[in-house]
C-alpha cells in the first residue's frame, strides 16, 4: 500500500511526534510509507509551552514536510490537492484534541472525493481531558469522513462508539516506545543527571493539573521521611509552576522533590527513566498514557492511579501497582508498599514478560486488516 502519515513529526516535537515516527518506520517495512506535518500546529496564542520544535535531533526519523496550517481553511485544500496528486492507498492521522477536528475532517473529506482513498483515525482520546466549546462538534465533523478506527484502550473504545455506534474499529494496545536507546546503569544514570538519593521515582511529561503531580505533592508530604523517597519532576509546565513550588515550599520538600522544568531532547530521555526505581502517574483523569509504554521500554514498573485505560496497562502486582485518583494518603501506601516490601525486581520481571504484546508488528497488522476489510 502507498500510505500517507498526516499529523505531528519531526521537526516538531512531543510524544505524538514520537509516535509517528515510529509508527511510519514500522509501516515502512512492508509499505511506500509519506509523512506530512505542520508548518503551524497551534498560534502561538494557545500553546502553552516554550517551543513547539524538537531541540535535539529525532532518534527514528528525517524531517517531514511542513505543508500544514492548521487555522487557514485555505492551506486545507492545499494540503488535500497535494494528497490526492500522491494517490495514497491510505491516509492515517492521529486525533488526539478536537481543535484539529476542523483541519483533519476537511482534508479528509476532499482527499476522498472521487477517489479510492480510505481515511484511518488513531485515537488517544475522542474528547480530551480538559473540555472546551465545540469539543463534541469539532470530533463528530473530524470523524464523519473516517473509514475505520484504532482505539489504544477501553475507555477510549466507549467513547468511539457513542459518537459512531458501528464504527469499523480495532482496540491495539498503545506500543512501546523504543526510540530512545538502551537502559543506562541506574548508578551512572543518577551520576550524570546530579542525583544522589538512592530511592527516586519519577514524574516524567509535559505538567497539567489532569496529570495529578499535585497530588502527588501531598502524597509526597505524608511519606515517611526515614524511606528516604526522592522524587523528580522531568518535565515542562503547562500549568502555573509558582504554584507548584509554592506546594513544594509549603509542605516542606524542598529537600525531597528535584524540579527539571524543560522539555527533555530525546537524547536525555533514557537518562531520566534509568535513573528512577519507577515512574510515576498519579492522573487525576486518563484515556492512556505513552509515559508508560516509555517506562515498559526500560524496563520500569509504573505506580499509577485506576482511570481510564491506566489500569489495563498498569497491571496490578505484575507491571506495577496501582491507586485510586486524587487519593494522596492511598498513592503514598502504595509507594512506601513498593519499598517497603521490595517490589521492584519482581514487577521489573512482569514488566519484562508482559511488555511483549506491546509491539508495533500489532498495531502494523490490525491497520493493514482493517483496511483490507473496508475496501
């Protein structure tokens, strides 16, 4: 098949971005795999954070072209003429916030005009984790031109088929992240990053207040001291960071807590998740969360809290162990329980067996079969 990625790449950056990489380098074994980006993905107006461009180089991929405006419905039927001369057997995109809704259904809907092309949508979410006017609308015209589905977990499959009961759909497991090189010593992983606490957990991502750290905070403030629990925050704000150094402050962790507030080049990633015991994801809300397949690379069990499709990732005292949300006093017991009773080499063993069924070779087949049955 001819097959055309439409969405986040490189050169700009993200956990989205990562996935497209990898997931046109897996397609690309089989398939004449083209990649189409952004040349403006957001205004500057509604991006929170410093930078939309990768500042390191990407581990898995050649710069795409930057084709895409997603603001000027002019630049929309711009990018479908280029897709159509093309010809693509297959267009997929990635759909993870209805502010693309507008510029994703309209492409897709001149792209299939007169033609053969069929249209693939990869969920994260269907509607995302903060709301917004037109969230419901901008998801139902994104989807309406849509000829087939792959959802990554339960909660996001519900979702999918209350705005399409019948929706040709697949549920596949989100894949490993495995972009971003082998496992580091933890010694020298914690050497080269100016760690010296010898138990750290970790908070890895872009900081929202859905994603928990907050709480997290407060789980952090009732630990017991004597276990000696550093946790490290790695990640950009997208939210008020005085308010979260305030709560550092406040509680009086300023010795527990260390604060990397940037986005990380891939090139650091393996650093961060070698140096930590086990990664932390205290989300208060959730479909799915890649910090986890990033964690499963590593081999890293996964602390996390019981929303949406978390726990059927985080599988309770095999890959990890797990909480209920916006529990502070529940989320510490299980962090002191993963060191107080020596968890970490048995869940790092049902990391290691379970991760396997997190392939990419998954995901490459439930595409090409759906595909093949909406022809």
């Amino acid at each position: 098949m001819r097959i055309l990625i439409l969405g986040t790449a490189y050169p700009l950056r993200g956990g989205i971005a990562h996935y497209n990489a990898l997931l046109a380098s897996e397609l690309g074994k089989r398939h004449a795999v083209e990649t189409i980006t952004f040349k403006r993905q957001y205004p500057s107006f509604l991006f929170p954070g410093k930078t939309q461009a990768e500042s390191g180089g990407d581990l898995h991929a050649d710069p795409a072209p930057q084709l895409i405006d997603s603001i000027n419905p002019f630049n929309w039927w711009t990018v479908a003429r280029e897709i159509r001369r093309r010809s693509p057997d297959l267009v997929i995109f990635k759909y993870w916030l209805p502010f693309f809704g507008p510029c994703f259904g309209t492409i897709a809907r001149w792209v299939k005009r007169g033609t053969s092309t069929k249209v693939l949508a990869i969920c994260d979410n269907v509607l995302p984790h903060e709301r917004r006017p037109f969230d419901i609308t901008f998801t139902r015209y994104a989807f309406a031109p849509v000829d087939a589905f792959i959802v990554q977990s339960d909660a996001v499959e519900r979702d999918l088929l209350r705005f399409r009961p019948g929706a040709h759909a697949r549920n596949v497991p989100h894949p490993i992240y495995n972009l971003f090189g082998r496992t580091v010593p933890k010694d020298r992983a914690r050497s080269d990053l100016g760690l010296t606490a010898q138990r750290i957990i970790l908070f890895f991502g872009y900081v929202r207040k859905y994603k928990g750290l907050h709480v997290l905070l407060d789980a952090m403030a009732a630990m017991d001291r004597a276990l000696g629990i550093h946790l490290v925050v790695a990640g950009e704000f997208y939210d008020d960071e005085r308010s979260y150094r305030d709560q550092i402050a406040r509680l009086g962790l300023e010795q527990s807590v260390t604060i990397r507030s940037e986005y990380l080049p891939n090139e650091s990633v393996a650093l961060y998740f070698s140096a930590a015991d086990a990664v932390i994801l205290p989300y208060i809300s959730a479909t799915q969360s890649g910090i986890a397949q990033i964690a499963f690379n590593f081999d890293r069990p996964v602390i996390a809290t019981t929303v949406g499709g978390l726990a059927e990732v985080v599988r309770e005292n095999i890959t990890g162990l797990l909480a209920p949300p916006e529990d502070p006093l529940a989320l510490r017991d299980r962090i002191e329980t993963f060191y107080r009773d020596g968890r970490e080499p048995s869940l790092v063993e049902g990391v290691r067996a379970e991760k396997g069924k997190y392939s990419w070779d998954n995901l490459v087949r439930a595409i090409e079969e759906l595909t093949h049955a909406t022809a």
